[in-house]
C-alpha cells in the first residue's frame, strides 16, 4: 500500500506451499549435483547475460522500488553495482577450493568445499534488491538451492530478480520467493530440511531465527541493528565531516542499518561544524521520490514514521534539543497520504539517552561532543551494537589508530557509508554473525569435507 493506494495483493505461503516449495528445492539439488564443477555451474549462471538483462529491467526496478519504500535513493543508485556483485561471485566462485596436507608416509589428506543445500534467506524493507541480490549469488554460485522471503513492506523486487535470473538463464527451482509476514518467516527457518537462514533485519528478530536455527543446528547469517559512531576530530576537512555526518544520517531517510547516528564532534570544533551542517540539512527538499531535485523521500510506514517522531519526543523530555527537523511534513497536497518526516538534528545529547543508545532507524542524528581521542574511543564502544563507525580526521596515524580500537564490523575513515564490491559488510556483537558482500560470503554458503589417504597399510593393535 503506498499513500493509501493498493499496488499488489498477494497470499502468504501457506505450511504446504513452504513445503512444497522446499521439496522442490531439494529435487534440484539433484542438477547441481549432476552439474559437478565450478565451472559447469557459471555456465549456468550466465553471469554476464544477467548484467546486461539487469540494466534493461532498470526502468522497471527504479518505479518499481520507489512505489515500494518511498526511497529517492532509487534514481541515483547505479544498477551496475548490483551486477559488478554477481559478477564478483562469479569471479569467485572459480577460486573455491580444498587444501591438500601432505603426510608422513607418502600418506595425505585433502579438503573438499560442497554446498549446504537448501538455503533460506530473510530481507528487510530498505534495500529489497540489494539483499536478494547479496544473498542468493553466494549461494547459488556454491551450488545451493535458494528460497528468499522479502519483507511484506517491499514484495516486488525480489520477484523482479527471479524474473532477470530465469531470462539470464537460471534453472527454474534455483531460485525462489515466497511471500508473507513473520509467521512465513518462521515456517522456512523451521524447516528441517532448510540448512542454513541468511537474515537482514532487527536484533530482535534476528534472535528468533538464531533460536530456530539454533533447535535444528542449523547455519546461520545475522546482518542486524547498529547504533554506530561517526567521529569527528578538528583536524579533519570540516565540509568532508559535514557530508559525511549527513550521509551516516539522512541517505534513505535514515533507515540504513550501518548509520552513525552518533555523531561525536570535537568541542573545539562544535560551533562551525554545527553551523554548516544546520544549514544543509534545512536545504534538502522533501517531495516526489520521482523528483529528480528532491533529496529526502517517505519513511515506508505510518507506524516507523511515528516511532521516529515519538524517539525525537523521548529526546525533548530527556534533555535534547532540536536544532532543525523532527516533524511530520506534506510536501505538497498530492503527497498527504505519504509519511514524510523533516531530518533532525539534536544537541545536548547525552550518553544515557534513550535517543542515543536505541536504534532510531530514521532521519535523527544526536551530536555528542568529545574532548580527548580515548575518551571518544571509550564512549564509541559503550554499545551492545558493533556493525560500523566512522573517523574523521587528516592524521593517518590518528585514523589507523583509532579504527584498530574501535569495535566494529566495517570502518570508514573520512567517508561514511561506503560499499565497493568485494568488501564484507557485517558486524561485531549483537550486530550479526557473517559477513556478505565479499570473499567471507562463499565460506557461509560451503561446508568443509576432510579426506584423508592411507598409502600404507591399516596397523591395528588388535
């Protein structure tokens, strides 16, 4: 439902058609088995005949996912990367390998690398597309069978890939989607004959699929909440910190897990940092995602984007003051039934806020003020989430120093929110368990096979 309007109905799977769908998925286990070598299943893949059907669907995915979340992202966001990922993978993919361990006695051991099976995957509603994407090119390029279900909130892309996957040439059965709320969710990490749950979402959540994965001893990958640290020193390029502060804030209304939302800025710089950053902040248009000049879309749900206002609320009580931003706004008459909502900035934040220690996942960036580097260091890791940070600043000694200190999945010295193919993304704590995105990721998706040789003959003390 977007401002009010229907765009798609569909039926949740139900228990028989999860289970129909799963014994499939094991039938074509089978292909893959009898499809024996790396190189047999690229072919299959088609991995550069999918770029190229990725870029004609490009049109269609961009109305497709700005009619589903509200995201202006969409316009600007480069398909290329998605298929620079899978043909990353596919790169990969040809490198996974054994080791071979020679013995004593002309006797030898050697590793094989097989697939789990079948695999299940969860998405959240932020990036629909980029976590099919992420998620199901590892376990297809290890010879896995896949079964994604996205979020209710955002139905279509993954659908959308499915489509691209079977016109690039993918098997019928590689592949699939099922849709419907958490209790969908449920069933497929339930399953026993599902080996391994790939999720994207709340902590939470992410804890019950641990738990289910957990009674079937089952693989698990956890991309979960953060609550991260972008700091800022006052020697670094203050218009470089002001971007990056609004870019670990305000991409994609602020509902990107990896934000810093705790920005923490050196007092000696505090004034002009937030005076510059104020100033932006109040020039980036709310309006039409469609637009190409606006900057700030909807927040994908009347129920996320009152959580958000009543955090900027929480915060007001607590002691926090609101420099720009923090309410709901109707850019124009045609967009009242959108939930738009004006990026915030808070000052006179504190540590023990609730605004400052709980994943906000909106437009809210709480500014701290720090004085020395391990004081910074100290209050940056006083949280139970650890999936990114950020460091600003022009000393490179200061930058290693302090990211080798700082407990987090991914760092970003003097930028915020960066991806580039074939780096892993993940985190530290309750942030997740895995990493997607590079190398790591064919390890989740493989399992390890030990054979040993024996040249001589078998002595038996018997």
């Amino acid at each position: 439902i977007v401002n009010y309007q229907v765009l798609y109905q569909r039926m949740a799977a139900s228990i028989s058609g999860i289970v129909n769908t799963i014994k499939e998925l094991e039938e074509w286990l089978l292909v893959y088995q009898y499809c024996n070598t790396i190189k047999e299943l690229e072919e299959w893949l088609l991995v550069y005949q999918y770029c190229n059907t990725i870029k004609e669907w490009l049109l269609v995915y961009q109305y497709i996912s700005i009619s589903e979340n509200g995201c202006w992202y969409i316009r600007y966001c480069n398909s290329i990367k998605y298929c620079n990922s899978i043909n990353y993978i596919r790169g990969m993919a040809a490198s996974i390998s054994g080791e071979f361990l020679q013995l004593s006695n002309g006797n030898f051991n050697y590793t094989m690398r097989e697939p789990l099976g079948v695999v299940g995957g969860i998405g959240a509603w932020n990036y629909p597309f980029q976590m099919a994407t992420w998620k199901s090119s590892p376990a297809l390029a290890c010879g896995n069978t896949f079964v994604f279900k996205p979020s209710p909130f955002t139905p279509l892309t993954a659908v959308m890939l499915g489509e691209i996957y079977k016109e690039a040439g993918l098997p019928d059965g590689c592949y699939n989607v099922i849709q419907g709320e958490g209790e969908t969710g449920a069933l497929l990490g339930n399953h026993p004959d599902v080996n391994k749950m790939t999720f994207t979402g709340s902590v939470p959540t992410g804890t019950k699929v641990m738990e289910a994965c957990a009674k079937g001893i089952k693989h698990v990958g956890l991309e979960l909440g953060g609550k991260s640290p972008c700091i800022i020193f006052n020697d670094s390029n203050l218009d470089n910190a002001v971007s990056g502060a609004m870019m670990a804030n305000f991409f994609t209304q602020g509902q990107v897990c990896s934000n810093g939302t705790r920005v923490f800025v050196q007092n000696s710089i505090m004034g002009p940092f937030l005076a510059k950053i104020v100033e932006r902040t109040k020039n980036m248009k709310i309006g039409n995602p469609n637009h190409d000049d606006t900057k700030v879309g909807a927040t994908i749900s009347e129920e996320q984007a009152l959580k958000v206002l009543a955090y900027v609320d929480i915060a007001k009580k607590e002691g926090a003051s609101v420099l720009c931003g923090g309410e709901r706004v109707v850019p124009d008459a045609s967009l009242s039934g959108g939930y738009y909502m004006s990026p915030c900035i808070l000052v006179n934040c504190e540590d023990h806020m609730t605004v400052v220690k709980d994943e906000i996942f909106g437009s809210v960036m709480s500014v701290l003020g720090f004085d020395t580097e391990q004081e910074v260091i100290s209050r940056a890791n006083d949280t139970e989430f650890g999936l990114a940070a950020g460091v600003f600043t022009n000393d490179l000694k200061r930058a290693h120093r302090v990211a080798s200190e700082l407990e987090a999945g991914s760092l970003y010295v003097n930028n915020y929110n960066v991806y580039p193919v074939g780096v892993p993304f993940g985190g530290y704590k309750k942030s997740g368990l895995g990493r997607e995105n590079g190398p790591e990721a064919l390890d989740l998706f493989t399992q390890v096979k030990s054979v040993y040789v024996e040249m001589g003959d078998v002595e038996a003390p018997f």
